[in-house]
C-alpha cells in the first residue's frame, strides 16, 4: 500500500482543524478562524480548507484502489482483474 505524502497530510491536518472550526461554531458559536486571523484572512483560510477537502476526495480513491489491490498486485492487474 502506498505511504500518504507530504501533501495528504496537510489536507488531512487541514480537514481536522476546519472540522473541529465548525465544531465551534455550531456548539458554541465561536469561530476561531476568524478570531485569529480576522474576517478577511478568515475567508483564504476557508478556501485553502475547501481545497483540502477536494483534494482528500481525490486522495481517498487513490488509497481505495490501493486497498482493492492484492498484495504484490500491480495497478494494471487489478483492472484486467475486474474486467475478467
């Protein structure tokens, strides 16, 4: 199975920090984003965010595939595999 990048782990760290962001806010509404890096820096956070949670879509179907594939089992051969 392939060990997850640098990359991956940003957006996961990223996806954890929004979603315990979101958290707050409906708890407690309280936005820590926004009370640390004000409304306008708030929004940039929120995208970087949004693009941390479209590339961990990306990335979850890579770790499937992975995760479908016998060990040893080349990509190629998985889908020869399927289609047999």
């Amino acid at each position: 199975m392939t060990r997850l990048n640098w990359l991956d782990w940003t957006a996961f760290v990223l996806l954890i920090v929004g979603g315990l962001n979101w958290g707050l806010v409906g708890f407690f509404n309280f936005n820590l984003v926004t009370a640390i890096f004000g409304a306008a820096f708030g929004g940039v956070i929120f995208a970087i965010v949004g693009l941390a949670a479209i590339y961990s879509i990306y990335s979850l179907t890579k770790v499937g595939t992975m995760a479908q594939m016998r060990p040893g089992e080349k990509k190629d051969e998985t889908h020869m595999r399927r289609a047999a």
